[in-house]
C-alpha cells in the first residue's frame, strides 16, 4: 500500500513543517503508512528547528498528479529479441496485440516488433541465406520444427553455417546444415563431407541411423516443402527489428505528460520502462481512464490555490487546520480537524492526546516550535489559552523546560541577518518614493534583535549615504521592525524633519523607537505623506 501523503501550504513555514512531520509520526505509531512531505523550500527558522531536535527535512513535493504507477492496467506482455518470428507471430495473434515491446534477456528495451514486420520478413526471406542473413539459434530451429534429436548431440545458441537442400549435392561442403529425406540419400555420405547437421523429414519408422553417430540429425516429421518455409520462421525477432523512432516511457511519468503524445502517435502500444531499465509492460490510451488516487492529507491550510500541483488527482482523507475554509471541495467525504486555535499542532497533539499516544521527545520538540512560531511567542492575537497549555506540556515532554528563550532563539534564528551585507539589509525590500516633491526611499527588515543590527549602524549609515547620493534622495528610512515587540527603529539618513514631524518625535543618533509601528503600508507613508505636504 502507498504510503499517504502529507503535507502543509506552499512556501513552508514551520507549522506546516511541524505538523507534517508530526501527524504522519502519530500514524505511523497507530500502525499506519504515512509520508510527511514539503511543497517548497525550507525556511532558515525552520532549519533552526529540525536542527535543534535532529530531524531531516521531509520530501520534497512537486505535485500529486496520476503517474503510469498508479494505473489500474498495464499489460505485462514482452518479447524477447531471440525469439523465434513464428512464436512472436502466435503470440501476438492469440492476445490481439498489434505491437509489442522486444527485450533483451536482462529485460532491457530493445524495439518495438509490429504484426506488419513479421509479414514483411516472411515475404523477403529466401532459405539459402537465411543463417547468414538473419540470426536464429539452434533452440528456434528445433522449436518451429518440432524436431527430435534422433543422433548425435545437438547444438545451443547463434546458428553459424549455411542451409542446403540434399538436391545441391554438388555444392556441399564441410560445416553445411542440410536438409534431406531417407529415401533418396545416404546420410552416411554427407557425414563424410563433414556437414555440422542434418535435418531429416521423414516419418519415425523411416529413419536410417547414420554409422557414426556423432553428427547431430533432426529428424522433422514433415514434408521438405512443409519444413522450409519453416526454417524461415525460426529466425529471430532480433535479426529483423528496424531502428523506427519510437515513444517509450518511465513509470514515474505523469499521465497529463503523456496524454498528448499518446493521442497524437500513430502509436498504438506504448513501453513503460522501471528505474533500473527494465520494462515494466505497455500502455494504451485506453488504459489511462483508471487510476488509483494517491491519498493526501492537507495540514496548516486547505485551499487548493495553496497546495500542491495536480490535487484534483489525489483523494483528500484528511484535512487539519486552523485557517479559514475557502475554496475547499472534495469527491469524497473527508475527516476535518479544524479548531480555533493559534497553530495547527494544537491540534495534532490533540490528535496523539486522543490516540493515547505520548509523542516522541523530538517530535514534541517540533510541535512546540511550531506553536511558538505562529504565535509569535503567544503575543500575537491568535494565540488560545489552549496553545499555551499545550506548549507547557510538549515543553516537558521534549526537555527543553526554558521554551521561552529557546523560542526566541528560534525566531532569531529566523530573521538572522548575518549573512547580508548593509547594502543587501537596505536593498531586500526598498521602494522609493515621491512625496510632495521630496524623493526619498524606505527600506523595512524584519528582525528580533534590533540592538544586533544596530551594531553595524554606521556601515548602514555609510551605504544609506551613497543611495542617496546616486539617487538624488533627500532621505532614506530605515524600518527596522522587532516582530514580536510589535514596533520599529528607524534609522534615518538625509532631511529628518519630515520623519519627525510625521512621528511627532526627535531623532536621537539618527534613530527613533516608533511603538507599535510594523506596516510600511499603513503606519509609516501616511504620515510621512501628511507631513511633507506641510514642509
Ligand atoms: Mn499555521
């Protein structure tokens, strides 16, 4: 059975990380097949967090989307390039397949062989070259012609010699492979030029045996005129496969890949090969209707718009959440657990509270840091009394009794700053703007140590100067804004008076604490707006 898979919203955060990671823990001790899985990149916060309690980030997640795997039919029908066209011949008319692919004996691709093909090397095949022409082995030969070995030890693998009928007597020579009937010949004679071997048609009371009883003898209870065309028949699929461009495809492939290609080939049977190149079977455009949906679990959001790519293949079982529902529709009924509740392993360590399972130290590690992460540690207006109650129980489950400190080391971790240089810090989220004549620029970074990024003040000062100048700005904002205080520094180089106007403040070392300011949008360009309209 495929594992289910779970996963959180596109571009992770560690809630959808968390939870992922710890729901499909709670289902694999409950005895179930689970895969957390991820649909972007990691966040650095995050990265501080699975470090912290040495977990691996889950599986990346493209999309969900129907592979060939997940077809219901795939005919498992092959040929392999040795065998005989007769046999191929049979096989294909008796299942009704028109094409099929040809193998090697590791099970490696070799070609397509069509009904057609055979037809054409019926019609172009003359016995006297036919071992030299096409490659048949001793095994087809014995095979296509029912033959007994009445003498001599018959031979395996690639026929080397030519096929002569006993009439060319004349031009028999030693190492030939001829075919004769009692009646008219002595076997004894072509044993004396030395022929590899003797196919013989007659019926079983007729034969004579040879006096040397070394050289193989096939007897073949059929006419010569029955047996030649026969012969012909023995080659293999290998000595007449063409080197056509075919499609061939992997069974990781998704089905909306290939639908198109299929439905423009001519194409009629399509190979699937495995990973290590071994062919799986073959595929029709019929066969693409039945599939079986991978099974998906949604955590931390439920919006298609937000979730993986090729949904619609999938089948939801189950969706936990904490956000708003919009946009959710499924085909089948679905298990929901959504609570009002501030992160969304609230919810899950609900889940092993009501599994009766205590979960692992590390994994309520994760759960935890998620609970701190969207919470802001439990300052921001989403946090439930319950988030708090269960981060103090996972805090003693895991070990880490000072989650505080180990939170905000966490958050820090996630707004680190320490491999930009001041140029970068000022340019990651700039805009410039025009207010009233004035040109200026406002830069915001996210942070929650603003003392730490004040250190580098001067090297910001010195880069904020040189914007300026090559910019013709009369000033540049710094927003350097603490998110779990809930307010910003700014750092001002240039005119400030229209800063402290616009904030009824005064800088002091060109900086200013603004409480409660975090939106450049909505608390910082108004009131610069108004103020330079009164400059
Ligand atoms: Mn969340």
């Amino acid at each position: 059975m495929e594992p289910i898979l779970i996963f959180g919203h596109k571009n992770p955060d560690t809630d959808s990380i968390c939870s992922a990671i710890s729901l499909a823990k709670l289902k694999e001790l409950k005895g179930e097949s689970a895969q957390a899985c991820r649909l972007g990149n990691i966040s650095k916060e995050t990265e501080f967090v699975l470090k912290s309690f040495n977990i691996d980030a889950p599986k990346l997640l493209s999309t969900v989307s129907a592979q060939i795997s997940d077809l219901t039919h795939i005919e498992k029908k092959t040929i392999n390039h040795k065998t005989s066209l007769r046999k191929a011949l049979e096989i294909m008319t008796q299942e009704g397949f028109s094409s099929l692919p040809v193998v090697n004996s590791k099970n490696h691709l070799k070609g397509m062989i069509h009904v057609s093909d055979i037809a054409n090397a019926y019609l172009n095949m003359d016995y006297s070259d036919l071992f030299s022409k096409y490659y048949t082995t001793y095994e087809n030969l014995k095979d296509v012609l029912e033959g007994e070995v009445v003498s001599g030890e018959y031979p395996c693998g690639q026929i080397e010699a030519n096929l002569k009928g006993v009439s060319e007597y004349r031009n028999i020579v030693a190492g030939d492979i001829v075919i004769t009937t009692t009646i008219l010949d002595s076997i004894d004679n072509l044993i004396e030029l030395g022929v590899k071997m003797i196919i013989l048609c007659c019926d079983k009371e007729d034969v004579i045996l040879p006096r040397d009883s070394k050289i193989p003898v096939l007897r073949v209870n059929k006419s010569l005129f029955k047996a030649i065309p026969l012969i012909s028949q023995s080659a293999s699929i290998l000595s007449i496969l063409n080197n056509d461009k075919f499609y061939s495809f992997s069974i990781d492939d998704y089905l909306t890949d290939i639908k198109d290609i299929m439905k423009e080939s001519t194409q009629t049977n399509f190979p699937v090969v495995e990973k290590n190149g071994e062919v799986y079977g073959t595929i029709r455009t019929k066969d693409l209707i039945n599939f079986t949906r991978k099974n998906v679990v949604l955590v931390d959001h439920n919006e298609s718009t937000q979730s993986v790519s090729g949904l619609k293949d999938a089948k939801i079982v189950q969706v936990v959440d904490h956000h708003k529902f919009g946009n959710f529709e499924t085909n089948e009924p679905v298990k929901i657990n959504a609570e009002t509740v501030g992160c969304t392993c609230t919810i899950i360590y609900g889940l092993y509270k009501e599994a009766g399972i205590v979960p692992p130290k590390e994994i309520a590690g994760l759960m935890m840091s998620a609970i701190l992460s969207d919470t802001l540690l439990f300052k921001s207006p989403t946090c439930t009394e319950k988030d708090i109650q269960v981060v103090k129980e996972l805090a003693t489950i895991s070990g880490i009794e000072n989650f505080e400190s180990y939170g905000m080391d966490m958050l820090i971790a996630g707004t680190s700053l320490s491999d930009k240089t001041p140029e970068e810090i000022l340019t990651m989220d700039q805009k410039e703007f025009s207010m009233n004549g004035i040109k200026l620029a406002i830069s915001q970074v996210n942070t929650v140590d603003v003392k730490g990024l004040l250190d580098q003040q001067s090297a910001l000062e010195a880069a904020m100067t040189e914007t300026n100048t090559k910019n013709d700005y009369k000033l540049s904002v710094l927003v350097i804004t603490d998110i779990v205080k809930a307010g910003s520094m700014l750092l001002v180089v240039g005119e400030p008076t229209i800063v402290e106007k616009g904030f009824h403040t005064t800088l002091n070392n060109n900086t200013a604490w603004v409480d409660g300011v975090v939106s450049r949008k909505k608390q910082v360009v108004p009131f610069l707006m108004a103020a330079a309209q009164g400059v």
